[in-house]
C-alpha cells in the first residue's frame, strides 16, 4: 500500500489510512488491538482477479467455498476459482508426530 500512495497513522488510540485527503480506513485501540471503526467494518481493497491471492485472504479457505461465496456475488471481481496447489494448507493438514 505504501508503494501506491497510502499513508499509515496511529495518534494515540486511533489509526486512520489515507491517500491524499481520502480515508479509506479508520479505527480505534481496543486493549493491545487496533479494531476498524464503522458500522459495516469495511475497508475499500484494490480490485483482484487473483484467486490464489483470495485464498490466502479468506483464511485458507477450500475451493468449493470460494465457488459458493461467489455464486452469492461475493467475490465478483474472479473470473475463475481455480486455486493452485497451497503449500501452507497441505502443511496445516499433516499430523504430528507423538512422542
């Protein structure tokens, strides 16, 4: 984000991003977490057709719940769902060893 303008800013308990005199996010401290303030909690993100990027995003989720979040119109910039193999996700899966 910085590489494309944005600025970062903590004061105090408040955080706020912006580009020039536009805010795209704002919030407050809550404890040791800086939570987004606002009724919806959105923050405006840059348009991504990178379904591998999504995958990370929604916390590793499995290709057939990307499909059914983008039936719902949810992830309307993805043309395609088609999601390489995760390296962190086959990790996640293994069991440990007991010892």
């Amino acid at each position: 984000m910085a590489s494309e303008g944005y600025t970062t800013v903590f004061h105090g308990d408040d955080w706020k991003i912006s580009k020039g005199a536009m805010t795209i996010a704002r919030g407050r401290k809550s404890g040791t977490l800086y939570k987004t303030a606002g009724a919806c909690h959105l923050i405006a993100v840059a348009k991504n057709e990178n379904p591998n990027l999504w995958h990370k995003r929604l916390g590793h989720m499995s290709e057939k719940g990307m499909k059914v979040t983008h039936s719902k119109e949810k992830l309307p910039s993805l043309r395609s769902i088609e999601i390489d193999i995760c390296e962190d996700c086959i990790l996640g899966k293994q069991k440990s060893v007991r010892f």
